[in-house]
C-alpha cells in the first residue's frame, strides 16, 4: 500500500509508515479490536476465577457451619444421654434405697410391735438405736413412732430430772432436758391437739398420729406435769408460757436452747 502522508510504499500489514511515521489506520483498528478482544477474554477469566473463588468460600463457610452445629447436637446428645443415665442410676438408687428400706422395717418393726405390746417404752427405743446402727435408716414410719419418741421421751426425761434431783445429782443436761419435756407435755398435749393426733391415726394408720389407749396415757404424762414445774420448780403460768413462747420461735418444734439457758440459770442460782 502507499502511504497517504509521504506516497512511499510499504507492505499491507505494517502498522506504520516506515518513512513518515504515519499509522495504518486499517491495520490499528486490527489491533484495536483484538486489544479490546484479548481485554474481554480477561475479563471473563476473571469472572469465572471469582466466581470461582466465591463458591468455594461460600462452600467451605457451609461446610463449617455444619461442623459446628454438627458438633453441639453430639455435645447436647451427649448431654442429654448423661442426664438420662444420671436419672437411671438415681432412680436405680432410690429404687435400692426403698426396698432395703421395706426389708429393714420388716424385720424390725416386729420387734418395736411386741415390746410395744408389753408396754416396754424403754425397750422400744433402745432396740430402734439399735436398729438404726450403721444404717441410714429409722423407724420414723412405725406406727406408734409419735407416741413413744415425742410423748413419753418428754415424759422419761421430765421424770429421769425429778429422780436426779431428789437424789441431788441433777445436772445442767439432765436439768434442760427435764424442763423442755414437761414444759411439752404441759402447753401441747392439750386435748385438742390430741384429739387431731387420734384422728389421723385413725384414718391412715399414720405414725404421725396416737391410739386412743395412747391419748389416756398422755393426758395422764400432762397431768404429771403440772406439778412438776408449780411445785417442784416453783414457775407459775407466766413463768412457763413465757419459755414456752420463747423456745417455739423455732421452725421445727420447740428449741431446746431456751431450756439449757434456764437449767444453767438455775444451777448458778442454787450454788450461791
């Protein structure tokens, strides 16, 4: 071809004049277009790379998530498979606990009924300390249980202090002890209380609760009692309501402190 600048001639594909310099206009815009052709093919590598690039983010973000949830359903299978055996061996234990409670009771409680029987109080509750030896077990559930642990203990011990003191080896234990069982007897073995007593272990044959033979006897310890603290003692019916008030501040029955208090009271009294 011949070069529209300088006329000199030059070959078809050259992207210049070699003379003048002039560009080969058919020859730049080849070039151009497969510039921009090259460009375009790049950029499509580039998309794909990316898109590339995006999936495989995307894809291991999944499979992380996974993994993690994955691994707190076992921890929560894990869990809820220990609480189950906990639960299992609990209740495998409670399960041990009450059979060896019914075997224990039945060889026992036989016991406790005939010395009950011969009207050997005193032998009820030795063979129940012994029974209950070395075991978590107690005879809590003998139907006669109230009576002789709660009313006649109080009633032995307001006795055991009259007979130390006359033989004048009564001690501050032995003094408290005395105090708190005939102050029981005389401010809650009322008839009404009694009455409740006899009712509940007529209906469900309850421990929590008296015979009729057993009411008679307690009115009878109640009666004892009275002379006991107004003679013996010396307190009136101020006296004794107001350490009766005092030790019942408790939650649980009656507070054996208050009574220690006064028995030391009182043996300091009577050593002056």
């Amino acid at each position: 071809m011949f070069c529209p600048n300088c006329g000199a001639e030059f070959a078809d594909w050259a992207h210049k004049c070699p003379y003048c310099g002039t560009v080969n206009d058919q020859v730049d815009e080849e070039l151009y277009m497969a510039h921009m052709e090259e460009l375009r093919q790049r950029l499509d590598h580039v998309d794909e790379d990316a898109e590339e690039h995006y999936v495989q983010n995307v894809t291991g973000s999944v499979k992380r998530i996974f993994v993690i949830v994955g691994i707190i359903l076992a921890a929560a299978l894990a869990l809820v498979i220990l609480i189950r055996v906990l639960e299992t061996r609990s209740e495998e234990k409670t399960e041990k606990y009450y059979k060896d409670l019914y075997v224990w009771q039945k060889e026992v409680f036989p016991e406790l009924d005939a010395l009950y029987a011969q009207g050997d109080y005193e032998g009820v509750m030795e063979a129940a300390a012994k029974a209950t030896e070395n075991t978590e077990f107690y005879a809590g559930d003998w139907k006669h249980y109230y009576f002789v642990f709660t009313f006649y203990d109080a009633y032995r011990n307001m006795m055991q202090m009259e007979e130390a003191r006359k033989n004048g080896t009564c001690d501050s234990t032995t003094l408290g002890m005395g105090l708190y069982g005939a102050v029981y007897l005389y401010c809650c073995a009322d008839d009404t209380y009694l009455e409740e007593l006899r009712t509940a272990f007529d209906a469900n044959n309850d421990s929590y609760g008296i015979t009729e033979e057993e009411q008679e006897k307690i009115r009878e310890y109640r009666e004892a009692a009275g002379p006991v603290l107004h003679d013996t003692i010396g307190w009136t019916d101020e006296d004794i309501e107001s350490i009766y008030k005092e030790a019942a501040s408790g939650e649980h029955g009656l507070l054996l402190g208050p009574f220690f208090d006064k028995a030391d009271a009182m043996e300091k009294e009577a050593g002056r």
